[in-house]
C-alpha cells in the first residue's frame, strides 16, 4: 500500500521536476523566466494521479465472485502470500 501511495505522489511531482529542470535549462542560458505557476502544476500532477487512477480500475483484474484469502505465516516461517480463489459453488434449493 505505501508503494502504491508512493507511486501516486511521485506522479504529483513530476510535473514539477520538468518545470524546474526547465527552468535550470532557461537560466543557464541566460534568458529571463516568468514566476513558478505552482497552481498549474500542481493541477497537471492531479491529472497525472487521477489517469493513473483510472488506468488502474481499467486493468485490475476482476475479483468478483472469488474469496481472498489472506497472507500466512507457515510452520517454516515462510510466508505465503494474499491470494484469490474461485468461490466455493452453493447448491441451490
């Protein structure tokens, strides 16, 4: 989940890392810049989160239907890891 949360903050600040490695790239020409337009950055990093966002309920798998089940620790101390599995089939009356 904090990988998942990291990714999504990342995309926020991209924008910004372009703005400013631009603006190093201006500068070190010597050309004059206007100011930082945060708020337009900050909406582009959005727009970035929310595609991804977007992306990610497009091409999730379905899970419908199944039952998860969760992570467990073994008698070795391995760990097995979450999964999903077909649910059990209920006869009908």
């Amino acid at each position: 989940m904090i990988r998942l949360l990291f990714a999504r903050l990342l995309l926020v600040a991209v924008p910004f890392a372009i703005w400013f490695a631009y603006r190093w790239w201006v500068k070190r020409q010597g050309r004059p810049l206007p100011g930082t337009p945060y708020a337009w950055l900050f909406l582009a990093g959005v727009g970035l989160m929310t595609g991804s966002l977007f992306l990610t309920a497009l091409t999730a798998p379905d899970t419908r239907g199944k039952v998860y089940v969760p992570a467990e620790a073994g008698p070795d101390g391995r760990v097995t890891p979450g999964r999903y599995i077909e649910a059990p089939k209920t006869p009908r009356p």
